[in-house]
C-alpha cells in the first residue's frame, strides 16, 4: 500500500491525550499524518505534541491560508482519509448541521470518500437523543463510526462513551483502507 495522506481532526475533549498516541501510531505505520485542532483541542493538548510525532504542522486556525491564499482547512478535500478523534457532542453536532467554523468541522465538510469518526464523551452526553440523531446523520453520510467502548469515564465510574483505544482505531482503519485498495 502506498503511502497515504491522513487528516487527523482533533476536538476539545478528555480523550485528546490519547489521539497523540493515534497519531504517533498512523505516523509510524508509514502515513503522512497531518493534525487539524480544534481552539478547544487546544486547551487540552498543545499542537506541538501532535507536531512533534507527525512532523508536520497542525492546522489551528479555520482562517488560516497557505503561500497562494488557499485555506489550508479546505486542503483536507485532498487527503485519501480523514480521522477525528475524539470526535466531541459539539463536533458531531456541528458537523451534522454542516458548518465550518474551527479547522476540524471546516475541513470535514470537504472530508474524502474514506471519513471516520471517534466519539468520546460521558454516558449521559452519548444518551443524549440530540446526539443519538447526529450521530445518525453522520453514519447516513458515510462517515464510519469507530467506538465508542464500554469503559472507564473521567467522571470515575464505567460504562459507554469511552474513546475506543487508538490501537482499535488504527486496525479499523488499516482494514477498510487496505479492502479500499483492492477494490480500486
Ligand atoms: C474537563 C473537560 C472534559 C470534557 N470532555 C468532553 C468529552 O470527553 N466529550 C465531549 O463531547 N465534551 C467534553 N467536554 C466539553 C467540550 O470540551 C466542549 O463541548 C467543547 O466546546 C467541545 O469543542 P469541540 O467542538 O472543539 O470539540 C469536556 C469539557 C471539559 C471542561
């Protein structure tokens, strides 16, 4: 499999220290990793981190253009695949109603055909039918839910809503581009 460009969209959630972790995995398997942060991503954890793993520089500004004045967030529409995790009620929220106003939501509006998302958020939140409806909506427009997992939450008990593992997200991914590439 040839290398493959990745957008990795990052929202403003607990589950941020673990998509470091993702994108050091995706980088070492050979793809070029390149991280989208949201302004709340940013008070999680610093893009320096996702930089520093990817060696590439993450997008932070949903305004900001490259050298030709072409914004950089709309660059995602090149990228074979798009990753976001944690993948925030806010983000899913956004996203289904279709707007672009951060790096992570402007870029998924032009996301490519291979799109996968990453939902993490407490049990109460991921009940939530408001959720649960957008949820749906991304799934009806071919974005490929991975997780979330039963498990430990912030708030110190378990149960659904946990980010699923970055090795989980990193096999569902490698399956689908590898059955992509023998399709095409
Ligand atoms: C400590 C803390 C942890 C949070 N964890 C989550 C989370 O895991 N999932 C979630 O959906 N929102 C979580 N939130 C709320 C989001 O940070 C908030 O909705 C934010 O606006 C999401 O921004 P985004 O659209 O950039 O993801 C948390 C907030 C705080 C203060």
């Amino acid at each position: 499999m040839k290398a493959k460009k990745i957008v990795l969209g990052v929202g403003g959630g607990i589950a941020c220290y673990k998509a470091v972790m993702l994108a050091s995995q995706l980088t070492q398997k050979g793809f070029e990793v390149i991280p989208f942060l949201t302004p709340a991503a940013q008070s999680f954890v610093q893009a320096l981190s996702f930089e520093g793993v990817t060696q590439k520089h993450a997008v932070v500004d949903h305004l900001q253009v490259d050298e030709r004045g072409v914004s950089v967030s709309l660059l995602a529409a090149e990228a074979d695949a798009m990753v976001i995790a944690p993948a925030t009620a806010d983000l899913i929220g956004k996203m289904a109603a279709g707007m672009g106003n951060d790096p992570v939501s402007l870029a998924a509006l032009v996301a490519p055909d291979l799109r996968f998302f990453c939902p993490a958020m407490n049990d109460r939140m991921w009940k939530n039918p408001f959720v649960q409806r957008n949820v749906e909506a991304l799934e009806k427009a071919n974005w490929r839910r991975i997780g979330p997992e039963n498990g430990h939450l912030a708030e110190g008990y378990s149960a659904p809503g946990r980010m699923a593992e970055p090795d989980r997200i990193l096999a569902s991914i490698l399956e689908i581009l590898h059955s992509h590439s023998e399709d095409s």
